[in-house]
C-alpha cells in the first residue's frame, strides 16, 4: 500500500502546479526514431506535449515521471517536469 500511496496522483505531493493553469497549452512535435538499420528507415511520429506559454518550455507530467519513461526515451531530452509549485500559476477562469 505504501508504494500506491507514494504514486498516486491523489498524494499531495504529486500535485503539480500545471494542472488547470491557464499558460499551459497541448502541441505536436515531430518525434524521430530510428527503426533497424539507421541508413534505411528514419521515422517521423507527431506525438502530444504540454507546453508553458509563459515560460515557453516544454513539460511533462507526473504520470510520465512516475513511470520514469523521461529516463528511458529520449523525446523527453528537452522537456522538464511540471513543478509543484511556479510563481506564474494563473488557473484557468471558470467558465460556468
């Protein structure tokens, strides 16, 4: 149970400071791989990234961090996790 409680997004201290924040949007960047021989196939898949307006960085969210996929892949070589907390957090306005 101790292993759940230190993973689960519901742990405050897995809270990140992104959620709902207003700066961070969803792109596609183009992601290369190498399949086989490298002088034979280089493939190009468009792939889902969160991105800060306000600090234009790219980012990565808890459950790629808890899965440690930002030590495994390379995709994540120019992303950073989203921080607990950012003194540019401005949640989203309500739209009800």
């Amino acid at each position: 149970m101790l292993k759940h409680e230190d993973l689960c997004f519901n742990n405050p201290k897995n809270y990140k400071a992104c959620t709902g924040c207003k700066f961070l949007d969803k792109i596609q960047i183009d992601v290369h791989w190498i399949v086989g021989d490298p002088q034979f196939v280089d493939n190009i898949k468009q792939v889902d990234v969160f991105r800060c307006s306000k600090l234009d960085k790219l980012m990565f969210p808890f459950s790629i961090e808890r899965r440690g996929l930002h030590e495994k892949f390379s995709t994540y070589n120019d992303q950073e996790p989203m921080p607990s907390t950012c003194e540019h957090e401005e949640q989203m306005d309500d739209i009800y």
